[in-house]
C-alpha cells in the first residue's frame, strides 16, 4: 500500500507538470 501511495504522488506530480506544459502550449 505504501508503495501504491508513492506512485499516487509521482502521477501527481506528472499531472502537474503535463498541466503546465499545456498551459505553456496553449
């Protein structure tokens, strides 16, 4: 479980990034 947590965090962060990058596409 702990491990599935950690990867939870890591898409969020991707998630951010991505979202930045379509922020700065746009």
């Amino acid at each position: 479980m702990q491990q599935r947590n950690k990867i939870h965090l890591a898409s969020q962060s991707n998630f951010t990034q991505e979202e930045e990058n379509l922020i700065l596409t746009e």
